[in-house]
C-alpha cells in the first residue's frame, strides 16, 4: 500500500463546481500519482505509475 501522507490533493479542471462529483489527484508522490472521491477523503485512492496515468489522460483528451 503506498503511502498517500504527503499528498497534495487538488481537484480535477473538469469538477463540477457544485461539490457533487468530483476527482482529486495527487501528484507530487515520487513515483506515482494517486485519485480519489473528493466526496470521501478518508477512502480509498487509487494509485498509478505516472507513465500509465499520463496514457490515461492523453486517451482521455483524444475521446472528447
């Protein structure tokens, strides 16, 4: 399990600013970047390499 303490949260440029569903991402972790439910900071969070996340969001930017 990563260690998420020293995460900087912000929320996602695409949230809406309604506080309904939002993501928050973390990525100044060495190594990896970290998303969760902005809805439940204490949850869970997901973890990527920040190789696979950058693929991710570079798909992303292409499908809209």
């Amino acid at each position: 399990m990563a260690d998420l303490t020293g995460a900087r949260w912000r929320k996602s440029t695409r949230s809406a600013g309604n506080g309904g569903e939002c993501v928050e991402v973390a990525d100044n972790l060495p190594g990896l970047v970290a998303v969760r439910d902005s809805k439940d900071p204490s949850g869970p969070a997901l973890t990527f390499a920040p190789d696979a996340w950058a693929a991710f969001t570079d798909q992303l930017k292409r499908t809209r």
